[in-house]
C-alpha cells in the first residue's frame, strides 16, 4: 500500500544553509543562490563569525541583504565564542580558541539534526581552520541526507569589487564534498587498500552506509519494541491512521494511541531526542524508508 504522507512529509522538509563566515560576504550569497537555484527549499542561513572587523563588517552586509528581505527566510548569526571573560574569538590562534570553534559549531550542527534539519554546510568562507574543524563535525553527526559543500568563482580575487549576486554569464562552481563518517572510516580504508578506482570506492561507500542504517533500525524495532508495537509502527508507516490500525489489530483506539505514545518515548531515547518532540510524522520520516525496502526484498 502507498503511504498518502509521502507528498506531505516531502512539504514539511526543512533545510538550512549553515556557513563559516570570513570577509567576504558574497561567499555565503552565491552559494546561497546557487542551492536555490537548484531547488533546495532552504528555510534557514545561520552563518559562524568571530569578532575580527573586517568579519563584522561582512556580517553587517549580510545582515543588509536579509533586512531588506531579498531572501525571504530567516538569518541567524553565531558568533564562536570563547571560555574566558574576553567573549567572541578574533582570530584562532590558540588551542582553546579551536576548541571553541568546535564546540560551537558541533553545537549548532547537533541542534539541527535533534530538530531534524537536512543540513547544507559550506566551508568555503572564514579561516582555513574553520574548514577543517567543519569537516570534523561533518564526519561525526552528518546523515545520508547532509550536504558540505564548497564555493569556486572565476575570475573573482580578494579585494575585488564586491558582487552579492552574479550574473548568468559569470561562472561559479558549487562543489559537493564528499563526507567519510567515523562509524565507517576503519572498514573503508580497509576496502580502499583492494580497489583501485575511486568511484567505485564511492559506490561501495553508498551502499555500506545504507545498509547500516537498516541495520540499525531493524536493531531498534526488532530489541526496543514489542512485537504488538513492531506491528502499530509498520501500519502508521504504511498510511493508516489510529482508527483503521484499531480495526486491523482488533484493539480500542484508545489502546492504539497509548501504545504509541510509549513507542515515541523509546525513539526519543533511541535517537537521543531529550528536548525534542517526538510524533507520528518523525517515526514515518524515521522508518517508512525501511519497511518500503523491506518490502521490495521479501
């Protein structure tokens, strides 16, 4: 049976843009409109800045250009943070200022993803160690659906005149970084000693990371849920609502909606969700992609 959600859940989908800041604000613009021009239903740009002036004066000019609404979405500036009185880092120049580098933007990636963000990061703007430390946090909280991405213009130089939006003629490369997680880095160099070319490295990668993910949830609904709760979770998925589950299992309403209740308590701890809000939508999100392709191999 279809799931009638599909087209629903697709709408709800929400998608950020979070970008490391330097002093050119156009980085974070062209990308910006390259992913919509792409069709990425981006909602959100959060940008990660230090306290240098020539960085504030880039975010003044990005605070600008979301004021006047030429995009019409919501603009977050994060500022890194230190552990001493002096507040915002200038520069990382020193241990603890990438620590709180990473912390903060570990923080806001995290956050995403409780909040079920898909997220895009680009790591072109800023220092370089903020690419790196980027990079870091990508290979330990990134899903399947997370992008990293990295801004290439032609003919643009630091210094030049300053162009927030290009023009159709002027060429601009968004490139796609491809993230290695860190639950599958010791397997994958394993099979990179035995094959030889790198796209296939990259195909053998896709389907390793999809079929850990099965495995995963197959682990949860299999040691986590009873078999009367396996059996609500598979018919939600599959488009039902309380009423019709209550008839196909032959139980009260009443009893359905308690069983469920019980069942988003244990996927919040299962995705360790402690502020999160757990419903009917995210266990569709979370399990209707399992049981369609377990489906199609049984």
């Amino acid at each position: 049976m279809k799931n009638p959600n599909k087209k629903e859940r697709l709408k709800k989908r929400k998608e950020v843009l979070i970008a490391t800041l330097g002093s050119e604000p156009q980085v974070v613009t062209i990308a910006l409109d390259e992913l919509l021009k792409r069709g990425y239903p981006l909602s959100k740009v959060i940008v990660i800045y230090t306290k240098s002036s020539k960085v504030l004066d880039a975010l003044r000019i990005l605070d600008d250009e979301f004021l006047k609404e030429f995009y019409k979405m919501e603009f977050v500036k994060v500022p890194v943070k230190g552990y001493s009185r002096d507040g915002v880092i200038e520069d990382f120049l020193t241990e603890e200022s990438v620590k709180a580098l990473l912390s903060t933007i570990y923080k806001e990636i995290r956050e995403l993803k409780q909040n079920d963000f898909t997220i895009h990061f680009l790591i072109s703007g800023g220092r370089k160690i903020m690419g790196v430390v980027g990079m870091l946090v990508a290979q330990l909280l990134f899903g399947d659906e997370d992008r990293l991405w990295y801004l290439i213009t032609e003919g643009w130089e630091p210094g030049n005149e300053r162009k927030l939006h290009l023009s159709s003629e002027e060429k601009v490369w968004l490139v796609q970084i491809p993230v290695i997680r860190w639950s599958e880095a010791s397997t994958l160099m394993r099979t990179v000693a035995e094959i030889g070319d790198p796209s296939e490295v990259e195909i053998w990668y896709r389907k390793l990371t999809k079929k850990a993910e099965f495995k995963r949830k197959k682990e949860f609904l299999n040691h986590w849920l009873t078999l009367a709760e396996r059996e609500i979770v598979e018919l939600v998925c599959k488009g039902y609502d309380n009423a019709s589950i209550s008839k196909i299992l032959h139980k009260k309403e009443q009893t359905i909606a308690n069983q469920l209740q019980v069942i988003y308590e244990k996927l919040k701890e299962w995705k360790d969700y402690p502020s999160m809000k757990v419903d009917r939508n995210l266990l569709i999100a979370e399990f209707a992609p399992y049981f369609a392709l377990k489906d199609l191999e049984e």
